[in-house]
C-alpha cells in the first residue's frame, strides 16, 4: 500500500522582502521599541509601511553600511531593538567586521535584515548576488541565522526576532514565490518542520528551495519514491534531532540551498551527521562559484538550483545507501 | 566633587597604574594612555553626570565610548579607580579568565564597558546610535566619544561624521586624542591628514580645540566649554592636543611606546617621575 502524501498548493505568489515589510509594519504597530535603519533601500527592502506609520522610529543613514551597523549597535544602548535593512551583500561580507565586533561580540539586539540574497536577485549580477553571507553569518559566535521561504513565513520570522534577544541575521529575496504555509502560524527560531512523510529520502531545504523540494517530493513520489521533505528556515542553531531522525529513517539525504555548498546549509547538516549518524548526502547549492546576470529562473536552473537538480540529486544519493 | 590637587594626584596613580599594568605582562599600549590620563580623570570625576552602579542601557546618565580601544589600561585604571570595579582586578589586565581583555569588551561582563573596540573606526557610530536612542527615550543626558587621530584615516569615520551633523547629533562631543603619532610614525608621514578642524568644520560640526590636554584645568575648562555648546543642532569636536608618553620622560613624543611594554628598570624610572599618591593597587 503507498504512503498517501501531503501534497502543497497556492493561490499567490510573493516575494519574501514584502513578508519582511509586513512583518516590521505590524511590529512597528506592537512594538514601541523596535527602530529601522535603511541604507538607501527603503522601497527594495519594503519599509515603507514602517516608517510612514513611525518616521520618529526610522533612520536613513545614507549609502553608508559600516556606519549602519555601527548606530544600530548604539542604538541597543538604550533600549531599542534594531532593525537593518539593506542587500544581503552589503548586510554581511561588506560590514562584516562591524558585525563581528560591534554587534556579534558585544552581544547586542540588533536584526541584520538582508533582502536580494542569491543568485534571484537576477539581472544586476554577481557583485550583487551575495553565496556566501550564511556561511560568513553562521560562523559569527551567538548570532542566530534564519532563512525563510515564503511570505508568511518571512512575516512570522520577522516578528518573532524581536522577541529574542540577541543579534540576528534574517535573510530573504526578490522574486515572487509560492505561498504555502499558513498565515497564522507561530514561527519558531530553531525548530525545524516537516512538511511531508517519506521513507526513501530526506530532504532538507531553506529559503527558496523548499518550495521546489515539494515540487521535486510530488515528481519522485510519482516515479515511487517517497520523500520527507524537511524546511530548515533556522540554519543557526541548527534542529539536530529533526534531521537525525529524519535520516535514521531514510538512510540518505539531500540539502537544497540558494548559497554556495561551502558553508551554507549544507555544511552545517553534514557536521551533524558526521558526529551523530554517517549518512550518504548529496549538495543542491552553488559549487563555489560566483554568480552572473540573467532572470532568476534562468539562474536557479543553470546553476542547478530547482526541482529538477533536486531529483537528480535524490536519485544519486539513494544508490550510495 | 574632588578639587584641582585630588584630580592631579588621582591623574599621577593612574599614570602608575598603566606602566604598572603592562609592564607586568609585557605587553598593551602605555602611549596613548598617558596621553590621556588628564581626559579620562576629567571625564569621569568631573564632568559626566554618572548613576551608582551600571546597567547596560545607561538610562538617565551620560555615556562615553572608547573607539580607540588599544588604550584599556588609562580606562580600566579610570573605571576602577571611580567605583565601576575592585582596583585590585587591575592585576588581572591581558590574563587569562580575566575580564580586563586586551582591548575593552562587554563579553566578560565589565562593569563600566558598554561596547566592544579595538578594531579602529567604529566607536563614533556607536555613539552616535546611543546619542540618537537618548533623544527617542526624552533623556537629556550626553554622550562622550573618545578616538585616536590616527584612527581618523579608517572610512567609517567619516560616515559617522557626515551623518551626525546632518542629522543634528547635537548631544555628542566626539573628543580626538590629537597626538600626532601612531604605530609607523607621526601621522603627518604615515598619511597626512590636514587641518581636522577644517575637516570637521566642512562636515558641519562645531570644533574647539584643547591646546593643553595633558593640563588638567585647561582639560576641565575645555570639555565644559563643548559641554555648553551642546543642543544647539550640531555635533561637537573636542581636539585634545596630548602629547603621546606624557608623564614619563622618556617615552614622550615618540610613537615608540605605542605599543611597547617598559622593561623592569625603564619601569622603575617611570614610577620614579611619578610617584605614589593613593596607593598602588
């Protein structure tokens, strides 16, 4: 007898960087302490919500992220819970020692919000599509890395980070994708989700490539392999259990990131299972590469970032079991 | 509030306390500490309104951040010496488990230490985030920023400066360690950078300068006089024209000891030129 499978719709796409302005206009409603910081990008990172409804609570700093981050560490010092907001490779690898020692090492409040991470940022190219933020992030001691997948997550995770004290690094995007998971749900940082049952195979997705993990799910069930696709929208502190679990049960697995394999999700899940549970895996993910210009599509899929790459990469990696 | 002669011995121990402090570990910056011994004592004896105890948030008192965070041991001697922590844990400087790191840190827990530095050039934004938190939470007190001129030539300097005059940062007073020496040389051979009033000035600060910074009352008399210049729409630039050793003779106008520890008998003559006034910790 076949194992029925969940099976995902939608009836809207949109792009995370919206779930990530609703979020910070309904905190900005709820939250009197939370202030936002742009540097020149208020319309691409879809603040104005926030700071039309709270102007004394928004800082332009200008085309200048060093000093961004700089006074959104001073402003902690007071209590205020900061939010930045600029492109992913200007949120981390073009500031990063003034993350690393101003805001990681002193322990302060403040949320990196980065929008355009990836190859979907699309025609400005490879000076903008940053592959190596998670990694450069996740090694940061103490700072949480979180990477949703749609709209309604992207708003819920949004939210939720302000109720957590510590310094963190929210990543999103440009294109327009699926909406599948609920509106009303509680985001929590750490806490991985299942989104179907499978036996044959694991696999774990962030951001983007969750969506087309369940496009991959519905294309392998019906070629009779079962699936159980993971959404690890938290990479730090990584669900440990969820995906020991998961590959006890499976016996292989497939990481499926919009970053480059060095550093990025992937990475992070093969350290856990080289401690707790050798399993064959295979890497969905940039191959240490930069970027170039071209629709997101056209990227995601020359750089085998998809469904498709998904597939191909289950089939691989179930023959190394 | 301790008079001209308790501030002038205070100044003479602390002075003690950093040749004291990195000749035990051979290592840390006695330079550009001694350059500012007078600052600091001025700073936090005088001039900055201060709550007892600490908290993080610093609500309802002014603030000072140090950008040029090689120069731990004149502050943690300061801090220990007003109250923030026992002066015996000045024996732990760059020890291991100690929260006297190297360079300040909140990491460890040190009462008195609101952010990290060390790395150069981004103290101003720092301070200037927790000038700009006071005017959201209706506090009326100050911030204080201290920077080394050297540490002028990192950008994000200069970011901080353009945006907190156009923003009407007007309850900060950003000090300049005026010294002209760092760790190659004189600044004006390292890479010269002009008329820093002329520089502030362009970005739309109000500048005063401090010709005798390692003279006590001039120090006091200055500071006050950017204190009143204060909430009037502009930022304030204090240049503090220190000279580099100050105190110890031999270590005086070179960038020598920057970054160099006294050996035992270069600490026994500088101890010698200044001697015990209220006990060595």
């Amino acid at each position: 007898m076949g194992i029925i499978m969940k099976t995902y719709t939608y009836t809207e796409k949109k792009d995370t960087r919206s779930g990530f302005g609703a979020g910070l206009a309904e905190l900005g409603r709820t939250n009197p302490n939370v202030v936002a910081l742009c540097a020149d990008l208020i319309g691409s990172l879809k603040m104005n919500e926030f700071i039309d409804e709270n102007p004394e609570r928004f800082f332009q700093i200008g085309i200048a992220e060093a000093n961004m981050m700089g006074i959104a560490a001073g402003l902690t010092i007071g209590g205020k819970i900061p939010f930045t907001g600029t492109f992913a490779n200007f949120s981390t690898g073009r500031v990063y020692d003034q993350i690393r020692q101003s805001i990681a090492y002193s322990g302060k409040n403040v949320k990196i919000c980065a929008s355009h991470a990836g190859l979907t940022l699309g025609e400005d190219g490879a000076t903008h599509q940053i592959l190596e933020d998670i990694g450069l992030m996740k090694m940061l001691p103490g700072m949480v890395v979180i990477n949703p997948c749609d709209y309604n997550q992207t708003k819920a995770a949004t939210i939720a980070i302000a109720d957590y004290d510590g310094p963190v690094y929210l990543r999103f995007g440009r294109p327009s994708v699926p909406i599948f998971t609920p509106a009303d749900q509680k985001f929590e940082i750490g806490k991985a989700i299942q989104l179907t049952e499978g036996t044959d195979v694991t696999i774990v997705a962030t951001g983007h490539l969750v969506w087309e993990a369940l496009e991959a799910s519905k294309a392998l069930h019906e070629a009779g392999i079962s699936a159980e696709v993971i959404n690890i929208h938290t990479i730090k502190p990584l669900d440990d259990k969820a995906i020991i679990e998961s590959v006890s049960k499976t016996g292989c697995i497939v990481t499926a990131e919009e970053h480059n394999y060095l550093g990025g999700l992937g990475e992070s899940v093969a350290r856990v299972l080289a401690q707790h549970k050798p399993t064959p895996q295979e890497f969905v993910a940039t191959n240490d590469t930069f970027g170039e210009s071209g629709t997101p599509a056209q990227l995601m899929d020359k750089y085998g970032l998809n469904s498709d790459a998904i597939q191909k990469a289950v089939k691989k990696v179930m023959k190394r079991k | 509030m301790p008079n001209i002669k308790e501030l002038t011995d205070l100044t003479t121990q602390v002075r003690r306390d950093i040749l004291r402090m990195v000749h035990k570990v051979n290592s840390g910056h006695p330079g550009g500490s001694l350059g500012c011994a007078e600052f600091f004592v001025s700073l936090y004896q005088k001039l900055m309104e201060t709550k007892d105890g600490f908290d993080m948030d610093g609500i309802g008192e002014d603030l000072f951040f140090l950008s040029n965070g090689h120069i731990s041991p004149v502050y943690y001697s300061v801090l220990a010496r007003s109250g923030y922590f026992p002066v015996e844990e000045l024996n732990t400087f760059r020890l291991i488990d100690s929260r006297l790191q190297g360079h300040p840190t909140t990491h460890e827990g040190l009462p008195g230490i609101r952010i990290a530095s060390g790395s150069l050039g981004q103290g101003m934004s720092v301070a200037i985030g927790a000038a700009q938190a006071k005017k959201l939470n209706n506090d009326d007190h100050l911030v204080y920023s201290l920077h080394g001129d050297g540490e002028l030539q990192e950008g994000q300097n200069w970011e901080a400066i353009m945006y907190a005059s156009a923003k009407k940062v007007d309850n900060l007073i950003s000090t300049i360690d005026l010294n002209q020496q760092q760790i190659d040389g004189c600044t004006d051979d390292v890479l010269p950078m002009g008329s820093l009033r002329a520089k502030f000035e362009a970005f739309g600060w109000t500048v005063l300068d401090i010709e005798k910074g390692n003279d006590i009352e001039a120090v006091l008399e200055g500071m006050k006089k950017a204190k009143s210049l204060t909430g009037q729409g502009k930022p304030v630039c204090v240049l503090l024209h220190t000279v580099m050793g100050n105190g110890v003779d031999f270590m005086m106008h070179t960038h020598a000891w920057h970054g160099k520890a006294p050996n035992d008998e270069q600490l026994a003559i500088g101890l010698e030129q200044n001697t015990e006034t209220l006990g060595d910790y």
